[in-house]
C-alpha cells in the first residue's frame, strides 16, 4: 500500500517536472520577429534582436550549460572564472566554519541558561534584542572590526545560526519531564552525570531540530552574505554571472543552492531521527 | 513505639496563594513507621499525600518539622529510600536493562560493566521480564513498564520503598499480578514501605498499617488503622476473613461521610497521639471524642452485617 503510493507519488512528481520543463520551453522558443539591420549594428545588439531569440534561455540551454559544469566542476580559470564544484566548496566551507562555532557556544551556552532558571531571565532580554536583528546588517560592523571578509561572511554564519541553536537548547533543557529529573535526583546522580545521562538525551531532539532549522538559515544566509563580501562562493557566483548577463549560469546555481540546501537539511533530519527516542 | 524506623515529626507544607496569603495543604502532621512495615496511605485527592511521600523521598522539603529516617534527619534525595512512581519514569531511550543498570551503576560508581550488568539482571528476572532486557520502555505494556520501575527501586537495595499510586494507571488484572509481587518482594527482603493508594481493597491487601487523612486544605492524619488480617494472607481468600468487611466499612465510611467531617466533628484531635484503630478488637479501640465506638462485633461472628 505504502509502496504503491509512493510508486504514485513519484510519478505525479515525474509528470508535474515535465509539465514545468514543457511550459518552460514553449514559453522560451524563439517567436520575436527578426530585425533587418546593418551588420555593424547587429554586433552590439544581442541575440533577442538579430535572431528572434528569447532572452530567458530555456530548458535545453541549461541543461547543455549544466552538463558543461558537471564534466569540469574543478577548473580554475583565475578570480573570476572558476569550476561550480570551487565555488559551492567554499560556500559549505564558510557555512561548515560558522555553523559548527555556532554549535559549540550554543549548545554549552544553551544547556546553562536552560538549567538555571536565574540566567534565564538575566539573558532573556539579550537574546530578545538580539534574535530578529538581520545577519546581514552585522556585516558592516564585521567587516570594520574583523578586516577580512572571507571572515566575516564566517561571522555572519555564526551570528544567524546561534538563535535557533540557543533558544531550542535552551527550551530542551528547561522543559525535560521533572519525573526523569526526580529519578536521577533519587538515585543522588551528580549535577555532571545527570546533565550528560539525563538531560542531554532528553533535549537531544529538540537540540537538533534547532540545529536544523539553523543550517538552513545559514544556507540562506550566505548566498545574500558572499554577494556582499565577493571574491569566492555560489552568492558571489551568482551575482558575477549576473554582471555578465549570464541568465544560464544564474538559474544553474539556483538550481545547485537548492540542491546543496537539501543536502544539508536532510543530514541533519538523519541526525534527529538518530537521537529522537519514542516514548 | 520502641522502634521508629521512619519518623515524621511535625511536618507542614505551605504554598503562597493569591494576594499574599498562604495556601497550608497539611500542618503538624506527626507519623511513624516501624522497620519492615507495609503502609499506606489512604485520602482523596489535594490532601496532600504526594507531597508526604515527596518530602519523605527527599524530592521535597516541608516548610516545617522534619523527617527521621534510621535515626537521622532526612536532607534531600537518598539512594536508601527508593521511589517508584506512579507514571514509572523509565528513561525512554534506554532498554530495560540500561533503566536498571543506570540505578545500579549511580549506587555502586565503581563497579564495572559486567558487574552492573549482573547486579540489574537479577533484579528483572526478579520482577519476572527475563527476556525482555533489550526492549525499550515504548515497546513494553503498562505493567511491564512498572515491573521495571520496581526493578529499578529494589536493584539499589533500599532501606525504604515509597511508591505513589504505582498500579494506579494498570488494568485490574496486571494490577493484582503486581500486588501479588511486591507484597511478596517486600516480604521476601524485609522492605519498610510507604506506599499512596486510592484503592481500599489494595491497601487491605497489602498493608499492616493504613493512614487515614483527610481532606485538605488543611488535611490532617485522621487515625491509623491496624489491618486484623494475617501476614500471611492470600489474595483469593481475603475477603472471607471475618473482619474484613469491618476493615473495609470503616475505611470506606471514613473514605465517604468522615474525612470531610472529621476536622469539625474532633476538635481535640492530637496530631501527635493520632488513634490507633484496632478492628475487631473493642476493647482496644479508641474511639474519638463524640462518636460511638464503631467496632461492636466479635470475631468469627458476621461483621459485615452489623456495621
């Protein structure tokens, strides 16, 4: 039963690409009427103008263009042309780096304020302010403090993706079953043992559907944040293929930027199905 | 009163309520434990005999008196009284065997492995799940879940066992199985009991001793009933013992008309010298202030009847 409608589902999403890819491709073909005009003038003005044809290209450009990046994710051609594979590394590098500092204060952090119910309140007010503030606009601050901007694009990672870490740590912590405390609390567990055999396991989903919903933010947050900083990445890919009018290249890496941002929550949905216990 | 094992001596708990007032659930509440005894507890609900048995676990303290325990006064949790709780409290993402070994391995820190092991296997094969050590609390039936939870409170060998409404939550069936086990347990290793229930018929089957509280706020332990039935009664001939009925009338007369009353009715009351009740025997009872004495009958006569 289950098999046949996942069999069902599978061809329902089959069709409804191809139904995408067909409207996409009659909507690009080549229609506009063809100019006559000098051959001298023809060299400045694009392909829309000379050939009728459509300035969006259509399926088949990007899957030719695709195929093309696939077959050399590697090359390096200099500063401004290098292979997607280059380029999407360093975005998971930077990610990776500001996640995982992220992870190491959060959660430690996280796990205090949850058992004390003084900090608690003492921080609250902090994280309050400093939760909706957008990643982005620490940027310039990042940039004048820390002088770097690869840097900084690491510290923007780590700013966006500590909250939800920190308030699901926190909400974990505080909120494990007091009968699981009294049993540790009756067998005289100590403070350590009990934060290491009790409440970690017992937070441990909640921590990790934080860091979920932490590495997609920070996934979102660093295609806006490389646009911003330049140099390497799939943000400053994107908007470098948008200077050079490379419509092909832009709907490639979004396709990439979705594809990777998969990726990564579904590692972290395996993660959660690991620790999450049924009851 | 030679041998107080556990000795509650003036315990009260009060809570802040609206507007600066206080809320006093119980005051001055006196109550004492012989070693090796069987107590319940018996009271309807908000009179406070979760929070005796809390206080008395060390979960809570009271807001006065204190509570001696082998001749010490009782500071926070210990692993000498072990509390078996009314939803089990199994650690949901370990297996039988990890629950109870994680009670053995907190009382005997240096213990290795294997040892622990050893030490929590006995205490489930005791409560009868040999085989089901793998399992994880999700994947065992109610009883079986509280079977581990008495499995965990025996392995750590307490002085005590303070149990709060343990089969409250199994189906009549598995909750006479377990009855049957840890009446048999707790006289097989000498256990001092305390033990909270809504169901007369348990505590009768169960108990040396009944607690009689009544209603809060404000509750007071009205008497304690000595059970006239033997030790070493059966659970399928405990009705037809003569003075059964007389034991299970007068708590159930307490249960229904008395708790509420008793307060107004016995103004005299000495939290201190709570009456003992002794079914079945007249000349023994004391009977309070006002009410006539309630136990009229002679033994091998029918007392069902003339109650």
């Amino acid at each position: 039963m289950t098999s046949s409608l996942r069999l069902r589902a599978g061809l329902v999403s089959i069709v409804l690409l191809a139904a995408f890819l067909g409207v996409w491709h009659l909507a690009t073909r080549s229609t506009a009427p063809v100019a006559t005009m000098s051959p001298e003038y023809a060299k400045l003005m694009g392909l829309t103008a000379t050939q009728g044809k459509s300035a969006m290209p259509g399926p088949l450009d990007v899957g030719a263009k695709l195929w093309e990046h696939v077959k050399r994710p590697f090359y390096d051609n200099g500063p401004n042309d290098k292979g997607l594979g280059i380029q999407l590394g360093y975005s998971i590098a930077r990610v990776g780096t500001g996640y995982l500092l992220a992870v190491l204060v959060a959660i430690p952090l996280g796990f205090l304020i949850g058992m004390s119910p003084l900090l608690s309140k003492a921080l609250d007010p902090f994280i309050q302010v400093l939760k909706p503030i957008s990643p982005l606009a620490w940027m310039p601050l990042a940039l004048y403090t820390i002088k770097d901007s690869s840097v900084s694009a690491i510290f923007v990672i780590f700013i966006c993706s500590i909250w939800p870490m920190l308030l699901n740590t926190v909400f974990g912590v505080a909120s494990v079953r007091k009968e699981w405390i009294n049993v540790a609390r009756t067998l005289e567990v100590g403070t350590v043992r009990r934060a290491f055999t009790v409440i970690l396991p017992a937070a441990a989903p909640t921590i990790l559907t934080g860091m979920r919903i932490s590495i997609g933010i920070a996934w979102l947050v660093i295609v806006a944040a490389e646009m911003l900083v330049g140099g390497t990445g799939i943000g400053y890919f994107v908007w470098n293929e948008w200077n050079n009018l490379s419509i092909t290249n832009v709907i490639i890496a979004i396709l990439l930027i979705g594809v990777v941002g998969m990726l990564l929550d579904q590692i972290l949905a395996r993660f959660t199905r690991m620790v999450t216990f049924p009851e | 009163m030679t041998d107080k094992f556990v000795s509650i001596e003036g315990i009260a708990k009060r809570y802040p309520g609206a507007g600066g007032a206080t809320t006093t659930v119980f005051e001055n509440l006196w109550l004492s434990m012989a070693r090796g005894e069987f107590c319940c507890v018996i009271g309807h609900s908000g009179c406070g005999k979760t929070t005796v048995l809390n206080i008395l676990a060390g979960l809570d303290a009271p807001s006065e008196g204190a509570v001696i325990v082998d001749g010490q006064a009782i500071a926070g949790t210990s692993l000498d009284r072990a509390v078996i709780f009314q939803s089990h409290a199994l650690l949901p993402w370990r297996t039988v065997l990890g629950n109870v070994a994680y009670a053995v391995s907190s009382k005997w820190r240096s213990w290795d492995r294997a040892k622990v092991k050893a030490h929590a296997q006995t205490f489930i094969d005791l409560v009868g799940l040999t085989g089901s050590e793998h399992k994880r609390p999700s994947e065992l039936s109610g009883g079986m879940k509280q079977r581990v939870g008495i499995a965990r409170a025996l392995s750590i060998t307490p002085k005590m066992m303070l149990m709060d409404e343990p089969f409250s939550a199994l189906d009549a069936l598995t909750r006479g199985t377990l009855q049957d086990e840890v009446r048999r347990i707790c006289l097989e290793t000498g256990q001092t009991a305390f033990m909270i229930t809504h169901d007369v018929d348990e505590a009768i089957y169960l108990a040396d001793k009944i607690f009689l509280m009544t209603n809060g706020p404000g509750a007071v332990l009205a008497e304690v009933v000595e059970n006239p039935l033997p030790r070493d009664r059966g659970r399928t001939d405990l009705h037809r013992h003569p003075l059964y009925y007389a034991l299970r009338n007068h708590i159930i007369d307490f249960l229904v008309t008395r708790s509420k009353t008793f307060v107004a009715e016995t103004p005299d009351h000495d939290p201190r010298n709570v009456p003992m009740v002794h079914i079945g025997k007249p000349g023994l009872t004391i009977a309070s202030n006002g009410e006539e004495p309630r136990q009229t009958w002679t033994p091998g006569t029918s007392p069902g009847l003339t109650a």
